[in-house]
C-alpha cells in the first residue's frame, strides 16, 4: 500500500461567521420584534376582550330570565298564599313549599351569575385600560423613531453650513492680503523727488 494512504486527511476548514454579524443580525431581529411586541399585545387584548364581551352577554341574558322567573314565582306565592289562608289544604300547603325552594334555587343562581358578571366586567375595565396603554407606547415609539432620525439628518445640514460660514470668512481674508501686498508694493517703491531739477547734472554754459 501506498504511504499516503496511511497518512492522516487534513479536515477542511470551514469559516466561521464572525461575531460581530451574528451580534448585529441578532439585535436587528430583537429590534424588529421589540417594535412589534405593542401591536401584537393590542391584538391579544383585543381578542380576550371579544370573549369577555361574548360571556357578559351570555349572563346578562341569564339574569333577566332569573328576574322573569323571580316576577312569575312570586306572582304564583301570593296566589297560593291567598288561598291557603281561605282554604287550608295540603296539596297548596305542597305547592308553597316547592315554589318556596324554587325562589331559593333562583336567587342562588341570580347571585352567582351577578359575581359573574362582575368580575368580567372588571376585567374588560381592566383590558380597556391595557390597550389604551399599549396604544399610547406604539404611538410613542413611532415618535421617537421620527425624532432620532430628524436628529441624525441634523448634524448633516449643521456642517454644510458650517461650510459654507468658513468659506465665507476666507473671501475676506484673501481680499485683505491682497490690499495688504498692493500697500506693501507702493512702500517699496522709491519716492519721487521735490525738485526735479537737482536730477538733471550741471551743464557749462555754450559760449
């Protein structure tokens, strides 16, 4: 057999993604998802209070049977009463005592459904004050977004001004240095002399 067979393979180096972009992908998608935690809880409310609202109709309803039946029990006591006190018997006496027990039933039931009742309605109270909350961080997200990206555009325009301002200052400058060599040219020059005269040299007298 061949000795490179019985050499050891190098594995192939796989490369691995670097830290930084896995860190910068990993708070863009917790960014994104912070965004949309208010909408998403909005929904939720929004869904548990629809249920809410379903089951405190269902009770709602159930009490006003209880109240009909409340009136018609009654209606029948007083009835059975009256005659009981004309005419004493025992199947009245058997009637009054089962429409007695059936008032009982109902007002335990009236009693149940209205805790019922009442502690939906606290907590719809409850999610109406939720939403109202998260409605308001949404809208104070949305905000601050538009607010940093105004101030990010800021700067930009702040240094074109600032540009421009130098460039400004600078004309005036150059205009000076050159009034100031224009000066210093004139002083260099040699100054013209009173009398012109004693320039021009002493001539004998042509006889």
């Amino acid at each position: 057999m061949d000795e490179d067979s019985h050499m050891p393979r190098k594995k192939a180096s796989r490369s691995k993604p670097a830290h930084n972009q896995t860190s910068t992908k990993t708070s863009i998608g917790l960014e994104k998802a912070f965004k949309t935690i208010p909408t998403k809880l909005l929904a939720q409310l929004k869904k548990e209070q629809r249920n809410l609202k379903k089951n405190e109709i269902k009770l709602s309803v159930a009490l006003k049977k209880i109240e009909k039946q409340k009136k018609v029990i009654a209606n029948k006591q007083d009835s059975i009463n009256a005659k009981l006190i004309n005419k004493p018997s025992s199947l009245l006496k058997k009637q009054a005592n089962a429409l007695k027990s059936t008032s009982k039933k109902n007002h335990q039931s009236f009693t149940a459904i209205s805790k019922q009742l009442s502690a939906i309605q606290k907590e719809n109270q409850i999610l109406s004050d939720k939403q109202a909350k998260f409605s308001s961080l949404s809208k104070e997200i949305l905000k601050l977004e538009k607010q940093w990206k105004s101030d990010q555009s800021e700067p930009k325009v702040q240094e074109k001004k600032v540009k421009r301002s130098k460039n400004k200052k600078k004309a005036p400058e150059i205009a000076e240095s050159k009034i100031l060599s224009s000066r210093e040219q004139d002083l260099m020059l040699p100054s013209a002399p009173e009398d012109f005269d004693a320039l021009i040299p002493e001539t004998e007298e042509i006889k």
